[in-house]
C-alpha cells in the first residue's frame, strides 16, 4: 500500500517539474524547483532609494527572501556588475501547483522576465527604465534612480513613469498576486547569455538573513531601513577597494574606519539595551549616519589626494 503523504509529495515535485515544459522559455529557464513554500511572501514594503555611491553601480531591488528563519527582506542595494553592458534582471517568486517557487534574478544585456513585480525604481513589471549603457558607460535616468554627487552621465525621461489609478505592492506572480506572461521580446532575451547573482550580491542576501530586522516573523511584513548589517559590510567593501586602488589616502582611511567603529559601537549598543533590535527611531539614526559616511567615502575617493 502507497504511502499518502508520501505520494502528495511525489506528485507535487512532479508537477513542479513538469510545468516548465509547458511554459514559455523565458519562465524555464528561471525555474528554482529546490525552493518551494507554502506560504507566500508579504507585501513588497514601500522605501527609499539611498544615492548610488560609485558611478557604473546598478540598483538591485530589494525582495523577500526564504531560508530557516522564514521570509526576510533583503534590502535593495547598489551593485557592481560583473561586465561592462550587463543588466540586472530581478528575481520573483511564482505561485505554481499549490506551492511558492523562486525564480532566481540573473545579469544580462537585457532585462528579462521578473514575473510582472512593480519593484518600483525603473523595474515596473515589464522591462527596465533606470538607465542606459551608451558607449561603456551607465547613464541615469534621474527620473527614477538617485545618482550619487557629481555623476555626469545623467538624463531625465520622465515619459517613462506612468500614473495609474491602482498601485500594487504584490511580491509574487500567480493566483492571488500579480498575473503576468512573458512578452515574445522576453521570450526572446531568454536564448542570451545570462551571468548568476555576484559573490558580493550573495553575500548582502546573507548578511540580511541575520539581521532580525528583516525577518517577516519580527517586523510582520513591514522591515525598517535598508539593513544595517548588510549596510556596514558594504561601506567596508567600499573602504576596502578604496584602499587597494589608492584612491584613498592612510589618513582618509583610518579617519573613516573611526567613524565605521564609531557607528558599529552604538549599533551595539542599542541592540544590547533592547534586546538584540534596533527600535525604528534608532534604524533612522543609524542610516542618516551611514548616508553622511557613504557621501564622505565617495568624496575621499574622487578627490585629488592620492597613495604614491
């Protein structure tokens, strides 16, 4: 006699598979069978966009995330792409067969299908309004992404923002969230060469899985900020290649590792007073901060000083 239980599994792993063949090549290839919830994920939270902090950075979105801790919120981050040219296609999350499956974000010279997710920022549900490469080099459109100080390759097209009487905040695609098909220009993006999420994007997913703020079983669907840990490591990363590139100076940086310790000390701090969480005002304080200290590394970076 079968199993029941073990039959259901069987037969929705199956169906999982299955499907793929029966959907358009832009959602085949996105398929992550390994990851499937029964659950869906909250609402995408409404948030700002910090200034870019390098030129030639792209704006990653944030999303929610799974793993042991439940759904958490990875903030959205500037990013480095791994080529001159390439585009970041945002990951989702699709309703399929009575289960939650991720459809990993992926770079490449377009951008792809994201499941019709608003993530807002020039990613609207279908293709991609932030900005440009003209001739090797990323150009802004101002409309929707916040350039950093003194970027020169900027434009503003605002007939690419479109009012519309319902606004969505919808996190997946599928039965209950957002309904939506790959258009035959994704279908056709989907037989280019596409490059995986970097080491440096997987390490700011990980670095938001271990900040309490960001789980959706503490912050019930609404996280605060951008996430402070993931935060730090990147101000370091940025100190870090600063450093390596001499672009900053030994007295620039040990000036800016005070203020790095600094902030890090009163992080501490107010978590240990409220029981390992940063209260909303606190998250506010701490981000104003790292905005000041974000601006002051990409002021020591491009001025004149160098290491010789």
């Amino acid at each position: 006699m079968r199993n029941p239980a073990r039959f259901r599994t069987l037969t929705l792993l199956a169906l999982l598979c299955f499907i793929p063949a029966l959907m358009p090549a832009a959602t085949q290839a996105q398929i992550a069978v390994g990851v499937a919830i029964h659950v869906g994920p909250p609402a995408l939270p409404v948030y700002e966009q910090p200034p870019c902090p390098e030129e030639g950075y792209l704006w990653q979105p944030g999303y929610w995330a799974y793993g042991p801790v439940g759904y958490y919120w990875v903030p959205g981050v500037w990013v480095a792409p791994p080529q001159v040219g390439l585009l970041w296609t945002p990951g989702y999350w699709g309703f399929v067969g009575g289960a939650y499956a991720w459809h990993p974000g992926y770079w490449g010279p377009h951008v792809g299908f994201y499941g019709g997710i608003n993530y807002g920022f020039g990613y609207g549900g279908v293709g991609f309004v932030g900005g440009a490469w003209r001739g090797g080099v990323f150009a802004y459109n101002t409309a929707v992404w916040h350039a950093g100080p003194g970027f020169h390759n900027v434009y503003v097209d605002r007939t690419v923002i479109h009012n519309t009487t319902v606004v969505n905040r919808y996190s997946f695609n599928g039965e209950g969230g957002v309904r939506a098909y790959p258009t035959a220009q994704e279908r056709g993006y989907m037989n280019e060469r596409h490059f995986a999420a970097t080491a440096e994007q997987r390490s700011h997913e990980h670095m938001a899985s271990q900040d309490h703020g960001n789980w959706a079983s503490e912050n019930h669907g609404h996280p605060v900020g951008m996430g402070v840990n993931a935060r730090q490591v990147r101000q370091q990363d940025r100190i870090a290649q600063g450093v390596h590139s001499g672009e900053l100076t030994p007295h620039e940086t040990a000036h800016i590792e005070h203020q790095e310790a600094e902030i890090h000390h009163e992080v501490h701090n107010d978590r240990a007073a409220n029981g390992g969480h940063l209260t909303p005002q606190e998250h506010h304080q701490v981000e104003h901060q790292q905005n000041h200290e974000s601006k002051e590394i990409y002021r020591d970076k491009h001025n004149d000083r160098k290491d010789k």
